[in-house]
C-alpha cells in the first residue's frame, strides 16, 4: 500500500513530469519526497511566487509540463501574481498543493478553488483515497491539453490515507489527445482569403504564439515566399522566423523604423495565432486603417483593430491549406518584396544610428545592450523581467526561436519574476546560455531567487539595468502630476548582494566593463554572473516616448 502524497508523486513521475520546483510545508513535504523518490529532479525555491514562475518558465522553453509544489493557504497565496501571469500566457504547469482538510476550512486555509478560478487557472482536488491517482492523472492532463496551470488539491487529512493499486495509466489519454485532427479551415474560407490574396499588392503575415505552438513556422515562411508576403511577429513569437530576408522582427512598439513603414504599407494582413492588442499595433498606430484584416486562430483572441475575417482552424493546416490553393489557382506572388528590397537590409535597430547618452558613471542603455549583445553565443535564452527596460534587450537582441524567448511578467503586467524565471528557463534548456535581464525593481521584488539561481548552479548571465527607479511610472506619470520620491531610489549595490549569494559580479558604468562578460567566458562561462549597469535613467524607449506623447 501507498500513501496519498506519495501515490499522487509516483502518478506524476510516471506521467512523464521530470522536474519539479517548491518550498516545502505541512501541505506538501511527502508529495515533494515522492517526486523526488521516483526521480523528478527538484528545486527548492526561496518563494512560492518563484516557484511557480520557474515551473512556468520550464514549460515555455521547453513544451513539456513540470511541478510547482506549495503547501496550502499561505503556500499556494504566495504564487497569485506568477501564477496569474502563467494562466494569461498560457502555460501547462501542475501546482501539486496541500488543501483545507475534507471537512471545510480551518483558519490557516483559504478557498484555493476559489482562488485558482479567480487567476485563470484549473482546479483538481482529490475527492478520497480511492480517486487520487486519477485526479493526479487527470490534472496532468489538463495542463497538457490546455496549456494551463492546474492546481492539484490535496486535503491535508487525506496526505497519509492508503491508496490500493499501481498508477494510472496517463498514456492512453494522452496518445488519444495527440491523435485529434487539427482544425482545418472551411472551403469557404480558404476561397475568401484567395479572392484577397489575388487581389493584394501588399501582404503580411502577422504570427504570434498560437503559430509558433502549431509548429507553424514553415507553413508561414512557404505561403509567404509563394505569395510576396512580407513576416512579422508579435514579442511572445519572436524568433519565428529567425533567418529570413523578408522577417520584420517584432511589430508593435519595439519595431524599428523601416519595420513600422513597411507594416504601415501593409493593405492585407494575414494573422495567425496572434492577439491584435494595443501591444502588438501599438496603441492602433501600426496598421493602416485601410487595410483587410484576417485572423486565424483555434480560440477567440483580444483584438483591437477591425478583422475583416475570423476563421476558427489550426494555423499551420491553414497555413499549408492556403498555400495549396494558391498553387492550384496559378496566383502570381505580389511583388512586394522585390519593391522594398533597398528597405530590409537596415531594418533591425542595431542598423539605426544613436547618440550615445552615457555619462561620467552612467552608461547609455542602448549603447550597453548593443555591445552586450555582440558577446553573447547564438544559443541563448533570453528572460525578460517586466520595466521600461524591456525595450532594449527587445530591440538589440536577436534569439533562435521563441522557446528562447521568456518574457515573464508580460501577460499580467507584472515585475519581479524574472529570476525566478530564469532558474525554470536553465533547467529545461541547458543546452542554451539563459541570459536573464531585469530592472532594479524587478530585480529587488524576485531578489530571493537569485540565491535559487546560483545554488541550482547552471550558467547564466545576469544583466540588470539600474536607473535607481520604477522607470515606467517615474517617465510616465511623473509630467502628470505624481510625485517623483514615490517611483525613485538610491543606487543599489547589486554587484555586492550577488557576492554575498555566490554568483561572481561586476559594475557596468562603460562599454569597457564589460570585458567582465570576455574574461567570465574565457573561463568558461561557470556559474552565475551577474552585470549591476548603471544606466542612464533619462534614456527613455520609444515605445514609452510614444505612450508620454498621447499616441
């Protein structure tokens, strides 16, 4: 016989979960004990929020679903914020968590369903002894299926019940999953989009994630090059299209100058697995208003722009299906791409020149990450913190692909998980170097999951741009009347906090300093290092610039 907790983990690990991340409790030490027993590795985190961003991070680099585990009531209220940010994202993680006991709430607990629902995510609580390997094999499930966080509830006088049997078996309901049919799209539809396509001078295709989880990347780039289209993405698909001549990069506020003309002459795009929020068009700004819009996707996504079309369907079966019919139509390809090739040649920000801002003790952010990002190797997964900083390591640095891409905090506007972030990121991409960039504030929000990073011992280069503020808030709201003390700070000495937690360190007030970065990588790039740059503060991004301005 088994115990719950334990059956729960074992059920888990035979699942195919390999990695699981957590600060330990009543609620959840023995499940934790299970995990590890059946050879999940484990990282104990310094915070449940941390935790949870890490098992979120893990999943993005990776597709594949890992543990946060917390005990209950105050464990599983640490993690709202990165758990909100999981749910809006979209990623599959199993929160493996203790729970009030069978007969209601005790003073320590709250309503963890409740709670879960209220962020977006999924609930599975293990009803008795006799359902708990298949409520542990359903959660796992659900968060495959869904790419959603589900939390799975433990009742705490339940931990320690005998359970009969072996696991599960989780592999025939996921063998069935993975056999369904991707939606393909509707005769009509494809028929639509032809008529649009003949008639087109200027196409684009705009991608997003929901493209880059279809595996739709080839699909695209074909019906592209067949029709003179020109390519996009939104920041979560960045590096899609990674290599192509006739890729824009990103569209939205972080485009360069030649992208945003060029996607402003756009009169059809095509959008595939993509929300048309303010961030992507920019407040509205991008897209001509003359333009036919055309959305595919398997889910309603947010939109902000008027779509001519709504086609429910896989995107890359649609991608291939559009392709298809334009080779059977003998369409001409537009000629659009031959008409700006004089354009695309300085169409990154690397190739638009700036006045270097840097100061006695302060380096300009732009001439700083431009020079960072000539050290860094090709392989690489970048972590984003949330800040007005993003704009930089966004528009200077390139990635491989968008697994190598982690942009924590984006889909709930949310700062401090970037550390967090970067130890999930490590763990299911070790092939990669994770270079984790962040803000002062984000860095002090998530600052305990630093030592996380250094214990779990993984490379890493940590970059932290210090303009000694909230930088958004102080740009933004202080013209409207807020009071600077309320967003602003001293210098913090970021390079002595990391050696104190073991990580090696060096301050960035020049381009020269950063032979730290040269003389770390000579030695072979071991352990953590972290760059405290001290940048400066007046330096603001253009998409921020655009946001004071009232565009």
């Amino acid at each position: 016989m088994t115990t719950l907790a334990a059956a729960v983990a074992h059920e888990l690990a035979a699942g195919g979960v390999r990695h699981a991340f957590g600060v330990v409790g009543g609620g959840n030490i023995l499940a934790a004990a299970g995990l590890i027993e059946r050879g999940v590795h484990y990282v104990a985190a310094r915070h449940e929020g941390g935790a949870m961003a890490m098992a979120d991070a893990y999943h993005r680099v990776s597709g594949a679903v890992a543990v946060c585990t917390t005990s209950h009531g105050a464990g599983i209220a640490n993690t709202a914020t990165a758990l909100a940010e999981a749910a809006r994202h979209g990623s599959g993680v199993v929160v493996l968590c203790g729970d009030s006991p069978v007969g209601g709430l005790r003073r320590c607990d709250v309503d963890q369903t409740v709670f879960a629902r209220a962020l977006g995510a999924e609930v599975v609580r293990v009803q008795n002894a006799g359902t708990a390997r298949a409520d542990a094999a359903e959660a796992l499930r659900l968060a495959r299926t869904l790419n959603r966080p589900v939390l799975l509830c433990l009742p705490n006088d339940l931990l320690n019940a005998e359970v009969p049997g072996g696991p599960v078996s989780v592999t025939a309901v996921l063998a069935a999953e993975a056999e369904r049919v991707p939606a393909a799209p509707a005769a009509g539809d494809v028929g639509a989009v032809l008529d649009l396509l003949a008639t087109a001078r200027r196409p684009l295709i705009l991608a997003g994630l929901g493209a880059w989880r279809a595996g739709a990347a080839k699909p695209l780039a074909d019906l592209a090059a067949r029709t003179g289209a020109l390519l996009t993405t939104t920041v979560m698909a960045n590096g899609l299209f990674a290599g192509n001549r006739y890729a824009l990069g990103i569209c939205g506020g972080f485009a360069a100058p030649p992208a945003v003309e060029l996607i402003g002459q756009a009169d059809l795009v095509l959008v595939f697995g993509a929300d048309l929020d303010p961030f992507t068009l920019h407040g509205g700004r991008l897209l001509d208003p003359g333009a036919t819009v055309v959305r595919v996707d398997t889910a309603a996504r947010i939109r902000t722009a008027p779509v001519s079309l709504e086609i429910t369907a896989d995107a890359s079966v649609t991608a291939s299906a559009l392709t298809d019919a334009v080779n059977a139509a003998n369409l001409p390809a537009s000629g659009w791409r031959e008409a700006t090739e004089d354009l695309l040649p300085c169409g990154t920000w690397a190739d638009q020149a700036h006045p270097d801002a840097s100061t006695p003790g302060r380096i300009d952010p732009r001439t700083l990450t431009e020079a960072l990002g000539e050290l860094l190797p090709a392989e690489r997964t970048v972590v984003y913190d949330g800040g007005h900083f993003i704009s930089w390591p966004s528009m200077y640095w390139s990635v491989p692909d968008p697994a190598a891409m982690v942009f924590m905090g984006g889909a709930f506007q949310a700062i401090g998980l970037g550390f967090g972030g970067a130890v999930g990121a490590a763990a299911g991409r070790a092939d990669r170097l994770t270079v984790v960039a962040l803000g002062d504030g984000g860095s002090l929000m998530g600052l305990p999951e630093l030592d996380t990073l250094v214990r779990a011992g993984s490379p890493a280069l940590v970059v932290v741009y210090d303009d000694a503020s909230y930088g958004f808030e102080a740009h933004l709201y202080t013209p409207r009347g807020a009071d600077p003390r309320t967003a602003s700070f001293a210098d913090t000495d970021f390079a002595g906090v990391a050696r104190a937690l073991g990580a090696e360190a060096a301050v960035v007030r020049t381009v020269t300093d950063l032979d730290a970065v040269r003389d770390w990588q000579a030695r072979g790039s071991r352990g953590v290092l972290v760059l405290d740059c001290k940048v400066v503060p007046d330096v603001i991004a253009p998409f921020l610039s655009d946001l004071i301005a009232g565009h």
